[in-house]
C-alpha cells in the first residue's frame, strides 16, 4: 500500500491525526471561555485561574496554553459584554427625552454590573494591554460626553455633573454589590435610585472638587494590575 492509500485508509499518519488536535483544542478553548464566564461571574475577576481550569475540567498547563494570562482570557469572555456597554450610549443617545436617555444609561450600566460581578469589575479597572477593551469603553466615554450635554442642555442635570461621576457611581455600586451579594441582591437599586435623584436640579449645595480624570484612571490601572498578574495566578 503506497502512502496516498495509507492516508485514505486513515493509516495512523500525522497529517491524519492533526484535525482531530485541533477539534479538541477548539473544544477546550470553548470550555474554558464558558467555564471563566461562571468563575467570574459568580466570583469577580479576583477568582483564579486554577479555579477557572476546575470548573473547565482541564488542567492548569492547558488553560496557559490557551490563555497565557488573565487579561488574555477576561478579553474573550468580556468583549461581548463591553460591546453592550458601549451601544447603551447609542440607546440613551435615542431617547427623545434626555433625562429619561440619562438615567436609563445609568440604570442599564449598574443592572449590567449587578448581573456579573466580573463585568462589575470590568467596568472599575483598565486593561492598558487589551486594545479591543480599551477602545470599547473609549467609544463608551464619549457617547456619554454626549449623553450629559444633552441631560444638561434639558435643564434636568446639575452642571456641576462630570464623567467621573459615573466612574465614582460604578465604583460605589460595584462595593454595593460586594458586600450585599445574595443577602440583600436588590440594594444597589435604592442606592443607584439615590444617587440618580442627587444629579437632579436644582443642585441642593455645592459639591466638593472631584478627582482629577488621571487620579481615576491610576485607581483603575491599580485595581486590574492587581488581577492581571500571571505569576500570582500560577500560585493559587
């Protein structure tokens, strides 16, 4: 038998071998995407990589293999996501009524984070090496430069309103949800509903300065450095 019917006859030959390699690495990749979008979901982006490769049932070697780090693997789990939070801006952006486009946008983002503690901790860090997060949540800030004008313009928000605020308002959401967890799931609502009427006019009193953008941007460079170390995650 000559080597063309050797592989006709599924002779055992490399070339033979290879789909199937690359079928189960496809699977497994799958499986971890699915597996870490439980992990984190449930756990927050502070859940190891160990634990995503148990609830995947792969071994540790075969998820680095697939994700050299956990901002590899947060990008494919949360890109889908992150699209979502920046075509909320265009929802908010269609309203006909600017407050109602407004507090919708806040209402929806804080939902999103309220239904993923991983995405809730997406949205209170920056991933400087995940171009396709960054540029996401890029698109997001400016439709929500808009979002305010528009708020503003209406005669509803307090002008003294930045978009720091909202960074400050998912910061103090994504604590709400932290501590509250399956105790008290629907909390965040009251706190957000509160927070949502202290934007409104008229403005009751001056408020403080807020944080500098770079004091904000260094808080959330800090918090996803503290996730995104592959050595710590090789510990654990």
């Amino acid at each position: 038998m000559n080597l063309r019917d050797q592989h006709a006859d599924g002779g055992g030959t490399a070339g033979s071998a290879a789909p199937p390699k690359r079928s189960d690495a496809e699977r497994n990749r799958g499986r971890i995407i699915a597996a870490a979008r439980t992990v984190f979901g449930r756990d927050g982006l502070n859940a190891s990589m160990a634990s995503v490769a148990r609830e995947a049932g792969v071994g540790i070697a075969t998820l680095f293999r697939h994700f050299p780090g956990k901002e590899e693997l947060v990008v494919a789990v949360f890109t889908d996501r992150m699209e979502a939070y920046a075509q909320a801006t265009d929802q908010a952006l269609a309203d006909p009524d600017p407050w109602h486009g407004f507090t919708g946008y806040i209402q929806d983002v804080c939902a999103m984070q309220a239904a993923d503690r991983g995405f809730a901790d997406i949205l209170t860090m920056s991933f400087t090496g995940a171009q396709a997060l960054e540029e996401l949540r890029e698109k997001a800030y400016e439709g929500f430069l808009e979002v305010i004008g528009r708020a503003k313009d209406s005669g509803h928000l307090r002008e003294d309103f930045t978009s720091g605020d909202l960074v400050l308002l998912l910061m103090a959401n994504s604590g709400v949800l932290s501590a509250t967890g399956d105790a008290a799931p629907d909390a965040w609502r009251r706190v957000v509903a509160w927070m949502i009427q202290s934007f409104q006019t008229p403005a009751r009193g001056p408020l403080p300065d807020p944080p500098q953008d770079a004091a904000l941007y260094e808080a959330m460079r800090r918090a996803s450095h503290v996730v995104s170390s592959p050595e710590a995650d090789k510990r654990r």
